[in-house]
C-alpha cells in the first residue's frame, strides 16, 4: 500500500485528502493561498482512490488547477516558487503545510518551457 505524504493515509483507502488548499509562496511576495479543487466524478479516481468531491492526494496527476482547470502537475501556473499544501486556509507562522518535493524530471521540463520570459 501507498501512503500519502501528506496525510499519511493509505491511498488506495482515504476517500479524500486532508489538506483542501495549496499555498504558493514566492520568495519576497506574501504567499497565495488558493482552494483545491474536489475531484468531480462518480467513479473512483483512478490514480490516487479518491472518491466523489474528495481531494486527490498531492501528487495525484488527475488533479485539476484552482487557476487554469488544466493538470496541476504539468499547468506551470505554479512555476517560480514552491507549492505546498495546508490544512487551514490561515497561515500560521510555524508553518503547517508540506513542502511539495521535486515533481518528476519530464514534467519539470514541461514547466520551465512554460514559463514566461521575464
Ligand atoms: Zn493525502
Ligand atoms: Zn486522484
Ligand atoms: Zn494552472
């Protein structure tokens, strides 16, 4: 069995994630914190086993982007700073959400072609 890395639940099992928004930090911006997007189909998600308006588990290539509706892994909205995800929409000082670890190397290369110049 799988576990997810974020809440630390068996994959294939947990019918939702448990941490509902991702916060993009930027090195000097305030960090933006954005709402997931629930899975929204009846059957389940293939990938990580969410059910029906659960939450993939980060990672989770099905997952749509609170920005673009496009695969979160590969969009590239996110490009530029680290993704995390939270618990609770505040952030606390003593930070609570995940670092995201390094996405595999194909859909890296995907995001810095999708970049735009600066
Ligand atoms: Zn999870
Ligand atoms: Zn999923
Ligand atoms: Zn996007």
């Amino acid at each position: 069995m799988t576990q997810c890395d974020y809440c630390h639940q068996e994959m294939p099992a947990a019918i939702s994630c448990t941490h509902p928004y991702l916060v993009f930090v930027v090195p000097g911006k305030d960090p933006e914190v954005l709402q997931r997007k629930v899975y929204p189909f009846d059957e389940q998600c293939r990938d990580c086993g969410v059910k029906h308006n659960g939450i993939h588990h980060f990672g989770c290539a099905m997952e749509s982007c609170p920005k673009c509706g496009k695969q979160l892994i590969a969009c590239g909205c996110f490009s530029g700073g680290d993704l995390w995800v939270s618990r609770t929409p505040a952030l606390p000082k003593n930070a609570q959400y995940n670092a995201v670890k390094s996405r595999p190397e194909n859909i890296s290369q995907e995001i810095s072609e999708n970049k735009p110049e600066k």
